[in-house]
C-alpha cells in the first residue's frame, strides 16, 4: 500500500514528466514531499496563473500532459485563469488543487474548497472538459483516468482534480495509468471535398491554431501544394505555414496583411478553413461582399462551424492531421520547390529625436534570430505587430493565442516551453502592460535555468486598449502608466540581465550578444526596446 499522494507522484514520472509547476500550500504539502522521492523537480512559481501557464507551455512543447499545482482557496482561484487559457490553446494540462480535510468538511474551514467555502470542482466545471473531487483513495484511480481521457483526446485541454489533506495521506493500492491514445475517425466528406477542390476556380486556404493542436504542418503544406491554393493565417494560426512559401499570403484579421485582405475582395468561390473557429479576431474586415461560395471547414469540434460566414459549409469534423493524411494518401507529391530563401527585412534609422517603430523590433528580431528560434507572443498589440511583420521560416515556430487573452499567459507559456525542450532557443515577445501583470515570473526562468531571451515593447500603457479608446471616444482612461515601466532594471533586480535598447541596429546587436550569453550562462536576459507611444498599431480594425 502507499498513499494517494505517492501514487500520484508515480504517475507522473511513469508519464515522463521531469517538472510540476504551482505554490505549496499545507493542503498539497505530500504531493510535494513525494516528488522528492522520484526526482522530479517542483517549479516554484510567483503566482498560481502562471504556473497553470508553464504546465500549458511545458505541455505544448513536450507533447503531452502538463501538471500545475495549487492550494485551496485561493491557490484554487488563481488558477482558474490559466486554465481558460489552456482551454482556448487546447492544451491538455492537469490541475490540481486541495481541501483541507474531507473528514471536517461542514465546519468552519480556513481557505475550505467544499460547497461550504469556495467551491473549487463547480468553479472549474466551466473552465475545464472535467472537474471532480476526490473524496476517498480509491476514488483517486477511475477521476483520473476521466480526467486524463478527457485532457489528451479528441479536443484536447485542462482538466482539474480536488484532493482533500487526509485524502493524500491516505493508503490505497498503487497503481499506473499509460496517457490515453486518442482512435481517431475519419470523415466521411473527403471525397465530397475532393471534389470540390477539383471544381474551384479561386480557393483560399484559411489556417487556425488548430494545425499548431494536430500538427499538421506536412500535411497543410503538401495539401497547398497540391492544388495549388494560395494561404492565409488567422492570428492564433500563425506559424503554421512558412512565410517565404510562395502561396503565402500572411496573416488576416487583426494585424492582417493587404496581400490577404486583396486576394479575399477578388472573390474567392471556395474557402478551406482548417482549424479556427472564425473569432472576431479572425474574421475582422471580412466584409459581406467578400464571403466565399463555399466553406470547407476542418476542425474537431463542430460547435462555431457555419456560425460566423453564412453560406453553404461542408464541415469535415475529427483530428485534421488524420483527415489530410487520408486525403492526401493517394496522391503524388509535388516535387517542385515552392520555398524562396529568406531575405534579411531592412532595418532603418529612428527618425532624430524620436523613438523606434515596433515595426522595426520585429525586422531586428528577425534578422538576429535563427530560424528556427521558437517564438511566444503574450497578448497585446506586440504581438499583432508580430503576426502582421515577423516571417516564420518553419512551422511551428511561433505561437500566439488570440481568443481567451490572458495578459502574461506567453511569459508563463515560454517558461514551461523551455523547460519541456532546453536545446530549443526560446523566445517570449512581450509588452510593458503583460510584464507588470506577470512578469516576476522571470524569477522563476531565473532561478530554474530556463534561458528565455525576453523582449519587453514598451511604450507606456496598455497599448490595444489605450489606442482603441481613442479611435472610439477621442480620449483614453486608465491606459496610461504614470510611472513606466523600467524593464531592465526590474530584470536586475530579480538577479538577470537587463539591457535597454533605443534603435533596431542596437536590438539586432543585443540580440546576438544575449543568444551566445544565454548559451555561455543557462540563464534568461531580458531586452527593454523603448517605442514610439504614438504608434498607430495593427488592430485598429476590429468592430
């Protein structure tokens, strides 16, 4: 026999994990007592949020389940942000949290998560696929092989676990589960599509966050290529197709390209929308009169097909990796070339006196990072700049979740990233109003060597929000710091290295410098660019 809190420790090493994020707190103390006793190391975190953002990071970047760590109450509280997060990202990440006793459940409790108190299990009903209680040992085996199910197949995302004190230190039979294999069905549309593919005489390609969740960047690639269909990414899709492919046409919706928004007012008659639930952010400034004929609409779940473009839709429901894979299975690939080699974009001189276009941090940036740097964009009009200026050289390589917004969620994300993969170079873009929401999590990075290369925009203010103000009412409130934010030396004071930098040359510089730094040293660095605070940014066009 061993106790409920050895046998989840078990677990997790059986599962492969090397690192738990979250706090302590009394009512999960023996978790973490017995992740001593199989070598996995328990990541500190400044705030619960964030750990919930690392255990999605890890989770994305190593394939497979992350695990956060929260005490009752408000340790419970504080994750519940993170885990609509990862349920926007579609990551499969377990939470959870404790209870002080199961025994004394009814009396007066201190931070009590029964019906009584705070209601943990029914909070995260809404925020997770499964959210229970385990109110005696044995119920530990069947609530977690629910809730594991539940998080790695089908849509995959969070799923939260309620575990009192005496409940952990109880004996029950040990036990391992295996992480579930999702059987994956294929649709029965394909010839449908097929067909229709054969038929159009101007296609477009529309590419969500949901080719990141399958990773079907082969499978999209090759599907391009062989008809011959020109591409757009929404703003969470970024990243899934090379920008110097040359059916390429960046991103639409907010931080759009012309190229796109162009090739979509020509009329296309047939529209193949992979992976996106077609947001608001997706969609803004697809006019009426630029509705396609048709939609073909890959994706898991069938909840917004056919909501937000009225016209007829051929939906293709289940894992669109296997769904293009049976579909392409068939067929010959193309064996030409459709990829130009990348060219370096021009970086210009701030105009005297003046400070440097966020357009110009994301060229710098590109010019200095490898190609396949792995980049993290946190929410904000940094990011938007990002999808709209920054080419991705290969798929896979930047990552931005435009639907739940969480400030903070991309620090949080690339720690967790860096962790699951340290060869990888890891890089989190990130305004001055997400840093001072999370960003003593570059403590964390700091102290369990995850060498993130942090880029801080900042400007002086809640940048979308400020800026949207403004073109809505002609003023702004609340969307200005009175005292900016001093990035580099915040960073100093958490014991990294912090530059400040004034034009592109100098952040293209640094860049390179903090890249062979961070190699030399295993720890963060953190690069403040100072922005122009009148820029106009790419996400004026939203309704």
């Amino acid at each position: 026999m061993k106790t409920t809190a050895s046998v989840l420790a078990s677990n997790f090493k059986h599962w492969g994990l090397k690192h738990i994020f979250g706090i302590p707190g009394k009512a999960v103390s023996p978790i973490l007592f017995e992740l001593l006793n199989e070598n996995i190391e328990f990541v500190l975190s400044k705030h619960e949020a964030a750990a919930g953002f690392e255990a999605a990071g890890y989770a994305l970047m190593k394939q497979k389940i992350g695990v956060a760590i929260g005490t009752s109450g408000p340790g419970g509280t504080n994750l519940l942000t993170a885990a609509g997060q990862a349920a926007a990202s579609h990551l499969p990440v377990l939470i959870i949290t404790g209870h002080p006793s199961m025994k004394d459940t009814g009396k007066a409790l201190g931070q009590d998560s029964s019906t009584f108190g705070t209601d943990l299990v029914n909070m995260f009903q809404y925020v997770t696929k499964f959210s229970a209680r385990v109110e005696r040992g044995d119920m530990l085996r069947p609530y977690l092989q629910h809730a594991l199910e539940k998080a790695v197949t089908g849509v995959k995302g969070p799923v939260h676990l309620s575990i009192p004190f005496d409940v952990l230190l109880e004996e029950i039979e040990p036990f391992e589960l295996d992480l579930p294999v999702s059987h994956e069905m294929i649709s029965p549309y394909l010839e449908d599509v097929v067909d229709k593919l054969n038929q159009a005489s101007r296609p477009l390609l529309f590419l969500g966050k949901g080719v990141h969740s399958s990773r079907a960047y082969e499978e999209v690639l090759r599907f391009a290529e062989q008809w011959g269909i020109p591409v757009v990414t929404t703003p969470g899709g970024k990243g899934t197709f090379p920008s110097n492919h040359s059916l390429s046409l960046g991103a639409f919706g907010l931080g759009g390209t012309p190229e796109a928004t162009e090739y979509l007012q020509d009329k296309v008659d047939l529209l193949i929308v992979i992976g996106s639930k077609m947001s608001d952010m997706s969609t803004a400034g697809l006019a009426k009169s630029m509705y396609p004929d048709h939609v073909i609409h890959f994706d898991y779940d069938p909840t917004f097909i056919g909501k937000s473009i009225d016209v007829p839709t051929t939906p293709v429901l289940g894992d669109i990796k296997t769904n293009l894979q049976t579909l392409l299975k068939d067929l010959p690939a193309k064996q030409e070339s459709f990829l130009s080699d990348p060219e370096p974009p021009e970086l210009r001189e701030n105009t005297p006196g003046e400070r440097m276009s966020t357009v110009q941090v994301l060229r710098a940036m590109r010019n200095a990072l490898p190609a396949d740097a792995v980049l993290f964009g946190d929410d904000g009009s940094h990011s938007f700049y990002g999808i709209k200026h920054y080419d991705v050289y290969e798929p896979g390589t930047f990552y931005f979740e435009d639907i739940f917004g969480a400030m903070g969620n991309g620090i949080g994300y690339s720690i967790g990233a860096q962790l699951a993969a340290p060869e990888k170079t890891i890089v989190c873009l990130v305004g001055d109003g997400c840093m001072f929401m999370h960003g003593t999590e570059i403590s964390t990075a700091y102290n369990y060597d995850a060498p993130v290369l942090f880029i801080v925009v900042n400007n002086g203010r809640l940048d979308m929000v400020e800026k949207g103000m403004r073109k809505m009412i002609g003023t702004s409130i609340g969307g200005i710091y009175e005292t900016p934010m001093n990035a580099a030396c915040f960073a100093e004071s958490m014991g990294l290295e912090g530059y400040t930098c004034r034009d592109p040359f100098e952040l293209s510089k640094r860049i390179e410098e903090a890249l062979t730094r961070i190699k030399e040293t295993n720890k963060p660095i953190v690069l403040e660019v100072l922005v122009d605070e009148d820029e106009i940014p790419p996400t004026m066009g939203r309704q």
